[in-house]
C-alpha cells in the first residue's frame, strides 16, 4: 500500500526504519506485574536489558516498552508508578543498546518522561482519546505517533469496518491539532480491543482498508484472545497463528508487526518480505 500521507523512511537515533524495504518488528517488553502474557518476567533491570538484548539479535528494530497492563481487566496504575516502573528501563536501554524505544503508554505525563529518558515513538493504545495532550508531546518533540483503534463500548452503528476507520480519523485530527505532522502519525486497528471475536476477525479481514489511509500500519495480534478462541490454545501456544496473522498482515498492508517470539516471527516476516518482493533475495 502507498504511504502518501507518510515518509518511506525515518532515522530514529542511529537507526533506520525504512518501511518499503522490510517489515518492521517491534519487540515487546513488558516491565509490568500483570500483562496477560509475560506479566512479572522483565520488570527489573538485568532481565529487561538481556531481553532486549536477545530480541535485537533476533530481528527487532523496536522495543517497545510498557508500564502499565492493558489487558481485560488490568489494574490502573498511577502516573508516578508507571514511570517510575519505565523510565530506568528506558535510560539503561538506551545507555546499553542504543535502540529504538517506543513507550507503550496512554499518559501525556509518562510519554514525556519517556521522551526524554531516550524513547522516540509514543504508542497510544487510546490514539489519544484517553488524553489528547500525549499529542501534544508527540508534536513537541517531533516523534511518531502510533494511534490504535479503540473505543469504550462495542456499539458499532456503521458498517464495522466504516466505523472503525471513522475512530481512527477522529484520532488523527487530535493528533493533526496538537501540531502532529501526517508523516508523523502511524495507525494500528487495535486487535483485541473493544471488539469480540467475529469484530476482532473483521479488523483482520479489513486491514487493507486502513493502509489505504496512507500511514504506517502496526499490527498488534501476538499471543492475543483471537488467536486463543479460534485455535482452543493456552498463551504460550500460540505463535503458529501469531504467525499466520503476521503474513496475513503482511499481504495486506501492515509495516510493523509487535510480537513477544521475535526469532519465530522475524523468519516468518524476512521469508514474506521476499515474496512479496519488498526484500530482495541476497543470497
């Protein structure tokens, strides 16, 4: 898909993410108690810097660091606790590896302190609905901003799909209000949030729909509830369909794939990125 309203590429400290040329990965590294996935795993410095670590040397070009569960049914956290819990992570990050960050969070005040402790994407999971002044930041400190689709209640009254690309264009004037430049604003269709089964597999099925709005696509399904459903497998079963959904992504206009099992999906995505001729074979 084109990304008319967006750069190809963009230099992000000593690094280039240039989405034409590869499928971006984006490691996850939780550093909270309770994320449905890895919850408790990596909230301490040394495991946190040696996952890192290991996921760079697997094939990520993103850590994206979060504070603060988003799962169904997570405990709120306040402002001084999430940063408190990001932003030595952050620092020792970016100090050790010198790595893109991006900060998973939905907080103005902790996407600043993020900032600034060395993160250069904010990724809002409320595509600054929760707190429209995380726009602001994006826009004072020049960085890309990641909306993902999301919304209170499931009462879609359009045509699911319209509905949703509605959302995500009512985020995008946020962030264009603020002072966010287009070719700083990438989309996600938020699986997994505020949409069942049937909605979740809609977003999938439509996801072309939102690459067509000209910004970077993340797409965000590893190890999730749809995945689970359809498959009847527990969370640490399920890179198989984490899988599957990646190349579906792929094939249909994703740049940027965050996933936990980045050795198994960055084979996966460098494999597609061949075929469908975005890479080229180097031998």
């Amino acid at each position: 898909m084109e990304l008319s309203k967006a750069r190809a590429s963009y230099q992000l400290g000593e690094t280039t993410i240039n989405f034409m040329e590869e499928t971006i990965i984006m490691g996850i590294l939780n550093v909270t108690p309770d994320s449905f996935s890895d919850g408790g795993q990596f909230g301490k410095q040394n495991p946190a810097l040696e996952h890192a670590r290991s996921m760079l040397m697997d094939g990520a070009k993103i850590i994206d660091v979060g504070g603060e569960s988003t799962r169904p049914g997570h405990t709120p956290v306040s402002v001084e606790e999430e940063i408190a819990r990001v932003v030595p992570i952050i620092e020792l990050l970016t100090k050790e590896l010198g790595c893109v960050i991006s900060i998973d969070t939905s907080k103005a005040a902790v996407a600043e302190a993020a900032v600034k402790a060395g993160a250069s994407i904010i990724n809002d999971v409320w595509g600054a609905k929760r707190e429209p002044a995380i726009a602001e930041v994006a826009a004072r400190y020049g960085t890309p901003i990641i909306l993902m689709h999301n919304r209170e209640d499931r009462d879609y009254q359009l045509p699911f799909m319209e509905a949703v690309i509605e959302d995500l264009q009512e985020s995008i004037e946020i962030a264009k209000r603020a002072g966010v430049s287009e070719e700083m604003i990438w989309l996600d269709p938020g699986i997994g949030f505020a949409k069942d089964l049937e909605q979740n597999i809609l977003a999938m099925q439509g996801l072309s729909s939102i690459a067509d709005l000209g910004y970077p696509v993340l797409l965000g399904t590893s190890r999730k509830g749809m995945i689970g459903k359809v498959l009847d497998l527990p969370v640490d079963e399920r890179v198989e369909g984490t899988g599957a959904t990646v190349c579906y992504g792929i094939e249909h206009g994703g740049h940027i794939m965050r996933v936990h099992d980045v050795k198994e999906i960055s084979r996966m995505v460098k494999m597609m990125d061949v075929l469908t001729k975005k890479a080229a074979y180097t031998g």
